[in-house]
C-alpha cells in the first residue's frame, strides 16, 4: 500500500476560527500560510497497516497502563483500550459526551469497537484510536509531517472563504449530503453512516482533498488552546517539508 498522493496547495491568507460556534473557536481572525503540500485524504487501515508491519509499532491504545498515571482509578479499568462511540436509547444531555463514549478495553486501530472487531473489511476506511504520538510516528516513518492547525483549517477550506460550510452556504445543498457527519438525531438515530466510511466517499473541496469535513478528527501538531484571540497559534513558521492529515 503506497503513501497518499500529495496535493500541493498555494500560500495564502484565510479567516481561521469563527465568533459563531464552539468558544474554542474564537476569535475569527486572518492568517496568512506558505505554501505547502498535504495528502490528498486521512491516513487509511491499509496505510497504517504497512507502517505497523514495517516498524512493528504499537499504539498508545495497544500498551499497558502506567497506574501512576492515574491515581486512584479503578484497577479493573487500568487496562489498553478506547473510547467508542456507543449510541444511546434516546435523548441525553449533550453537554455530556461520556453519554455516548464508552471505555472499552482492547479496542485500539486493528480492533476500533474492542475485542472481535477488525478493519479487515475496510482497509480503505480512514485509521481511528491514533493518539499524537501515534500520528507523529506515521509521519516520521513516511518522511512527513503533521500540519499546523492553521495549515488544516486552511487547507480544509477548499480556498473558500465567508461561507458557512467548507462547500457553501447550505448543508445539503440540492438535497446532498457532502460530508460524513452526524445523519439523524444524535446521539440515538443514525440515518446515515454510522461509523467511518470510505475515503474519497464524498465531493471533495476546492483544493480537491477529501474528508476534510466530517468522517474522522484529525491531528495537527499544535498543542491544544482554549481560545484564539492573539491571532497567532502556538505553531508557526512550519519547515516547508509535505504535509498529511
């Protein structure tokens, strides 16, 4: 399994945040980024697979647990595993994600929903349970880097700019679904995938990258801020060496 093409994209300025959703958001402010590359879709089971093979890597979520690391905890529960996202019987407080993430000991990437799960079936699917130092690995195996959080917001706009969604101003436009998110009533009714879906499964955005929207989260290499009012993010000047996501 080959390394993702890579998309090279033009520096530029864009409006990174916004004043209108998530606090953590804030503030909508201009950036400007160089001119870099990044793969053209997120890292799939069949990528990360290859990498595994070739370094016998594991996982953050394949190790064992350090319970000095968790004073107090219950040992019962000081084991590798996952958080899974478990649907629940109906309407819950969303101010509350432990509603719908379950720990689930023995779930990691080759087993993403625990113990008798695999990607066997999906190894065009997007990897899940990555931890940061998961995807620097990858990175560093495939002579890569993470981008900055200013270079995927950038990069995920598509060049668009003043739109409210990455593709325009209306979530279905023409009745379409563009991206692979939440179809239904969260977190109980699913009218649509459910879970990962293929990459390249929906339109891509004007940069012609795919599942920059939805399917996945993805990892940048900046630590995480609750806020962005200076305008400057905790990661800048990137080196120039290609991207991925």
């Amino acid at each position: 399994m080959s390394l993702t093409e890579l998309v090279p994209l033009p520096g530029g300025v864009f409006v990174m945040g916004s004043d209108r959703h998530y606090p953590e958001e804030r503030s909508a402010h201009e950036r400007r980024v160089a001119a870099f590359a990044i793969e053209r879709h997120p890292v799939t089971n069949a990528q990360y697979a290859r990498f595994v093979t070739d370094t016998g890597y594991r996982t953050v979520a394949e190790e064992p647990v350090d319970p000095a690391d968790f004073p107090g905890a219950d040992p019962a529960q000081l084991v590798p595993g996952a958080l899974v996202f478990t649907a629940t019987d109906g309407p819950v407080d969303l101010g509350d994600w432990t509603r719908w993430w379950r720990w689930v000991p023995g779930a990691h990437w080759r087993a993403p929903a625990g113990p008798g799960s695999g990607v066997d079936h999906r190894p065009d699917h997007p990897v899940v349970h990555i931890a940061y130092r998961d995807a620097t690995e990858y990175a560093r195996w495939a002579d890569r880097r993470l981008p900055t959080e200013a270079e995927w917001e950038y990069a995920a706009w598509g060049g668009r700019t003043g739109t409210e969604y990455a593709w325009g101003s209306e979530l279905r436009p023409d009745g379409r679904v563009m991206a692979n998110t939440w179809q239904g009533r969260f977190p109980y009714v699913s009218t649509g995938w459910g879970s990962t879906s293929p990459v390249g499964t929906f339109p891509a955005n004007g940069f012609g990258l795919d599942d920059m929207i939805g399917n996945v989260w993805e990892r940048v290499s900046d630590v995480f801020v609750p806020r962005h009012d200076t305008g400057v993010g905790p990661v800048i000047d990137a080196d120039g060496r290609p991207d991925l996501l």
